[in-house]
C-alpha cells in the first residue's frame, strides 16, 4: 500500500457498515479520502476518530445523495479544487428496500436503480474524467457488489434488488473493457460479499427489527472488516494484475 500514500480516494456510502470500514483503512494507510454520504455527521465522528487514532492519512467528510446527480458532480468540482481529483474510486454506496416484482412500490425499485446503478455510474464517469485530466494511468476503481449479483436467492423482498447487483457486475466487466479499449492501465475490480454484519437487513426489514436480528444470529456472518480488508488486498496487488472479482461468503452460508 506504500505507493497510495498521499493520494487521493472516494468512497461512496462511508457513513457506516462496509464504507465506514473501508474508509477508515485507507486512512489507516496513509490515503487522502473522502467520504461521502447522506448522513454528514457519522463521517465526521469516524474522522474523529482517524485523528485521535494517529493514522497518517485524512479523512474529509462530505454530504452527497447519490440519487441526485447535481449533488455528485458539486461533489466532483469540490475534490478537484480541494484535492487536484481522485486516485482511487470505491463505489460502495447501495440500498435493498423490500419491494417484491409482483406487489412492489414503482418508487422502491426507482430508488435501487439510482443508487445502485446510476449513482454508481455518475460516479464511475467523473471519475475517470478525473484521472483522464491528470494522467492518471494507475488509478483503480472498485465497485462492492454482492453474492445477489451473481445469484437469486429464494426471497421476494431482494429480488429487484438483486437485478440491480447484475447490473453492477455487468458494468464493472464493461468498464474494464472500455479502459482497456482506451489503452489505460487503471484497473477495475468487483468485490461481492455474502452476510456481513452490517445495518443493511435492519434497513430492509424495517418494519420487523427482530427478523432482521435473528437473520444475523443465524450463522456467523462476515465482519465489515472482512470486506475492508479484500479492498487493502485488491489495492496492494502489483499494477499489472487485474483482480476481477472476489466473491466472499460466510462459511455456514447456504448460497
């Protein structure tokens, strides 16, 4: 990780759970990062905790709905005057609401795609309109995706949810695909994890909060750390390999 110190990062969802996490480590690491986020003030409390902590890199909290994209791109104009660009893009920012294809809500399913899908790609665009500006060549970018990209579990509430992590896995190969027809060396990697621990079932089940706790006590889930962790390895690979796609489950997960 020597050769990040110093540069700069996004991360998208930083707030809690699995971007807190991951945020948190790259600032461990010596990078510059920004955190981004609805909820300002939980960001401003892990950087914080950064400082008191000693790590030598710096968190910067920004407030950013993904879903708007005058908001991303307010946000993009203010990391290229405050930070030059980014390095390193982490689209981590995702949401299940429990809207069944047979009875759900049109607007559920809108706000899954413009988190899940576009806000990603919005992200994606600026970003490597960023390290274009720069001459970046070994920038990387690293979309967290989910077990529910890769299969359809027998449960109605993730169903839409679920197509929208397809997408992500679709476009994490089709921009690797562009980058590598653009003759650029930036990287791209999808990192899909099964259970982790996080806030994400109490967010779904919100009208049934022991549902939600009783899901996690099940088997033992992944930690946000475990995911953290994958990023610091993906990073830490030598620049011509590319890492497709790592695919985490807890051991005691059926599927």
């Amino acid at each position: 990780m020597d050769r990040w110190k110093g540069r700069v990062a996004l991360v998208t969802g930083a707030s809690v759970g699995i971007g807190a996490a991951i945020a948190k480590s790259l600032v461990q690491n010596g990078m510059k990062v920004v955190g981004c986020a609805r909820n300002l003030q939980q960001i401003e409390t892990l950087a914080a905790e950064c400082v008191s902590s000693g790590f030598s890199g710096t968190l910067f909290p920004y407030k950013c709905d993904l879903s708007v994209e005058d908001e991303v791109l307010s946000m993009f104009s203010w990391i290229k005057v405050q930070h030059q660009g980014i390095d390193v893009c982490i689209n981590n920012a995702g949401l299940a609401l429990p809207e069944p294809l047979l009875s759900g809500k049109t607007s559920g399913w809108r706000t899954m795609m413009d988190v899940n899908v576009i806000g990603l790609s919005v992200c994606t665009r600026e970003a490597y309109q960023s390290m274009k500006e720069r001459n970046v060549d070994d920038g990387h970018f690293i979309n967290i995706n989910s077990m529910s990209g890769h299969r359809v579990a027998n449960n109605a509430y993730t169903h839409f949810y679920s197509a929208s992590k397809y997408a992500v896995t679709a476009l994490t190969e089709g921009l690797r695909q562009e980058l590598r027809e653009a003759k650029s060396h930036i990287r791209v990697t999808c990192i899909s994890p099964g259970f982790v621990e996080t806030e994400f079932a109490y967010r779904l089940f919100s009208e049934n909060q022991e549902k939600a706790a009783a899901s996690y006590k099940s088997i033992k889930c992944l930690q946000a750390d475990d995911i953290s962790n994958a990023v610091v390895y993906v990073l830490s690979a030598p620049p011509h390999v590319q890492i497709g796609d790592i695919q985490m489950r807890p051991v005691e997960q059926l599927a």
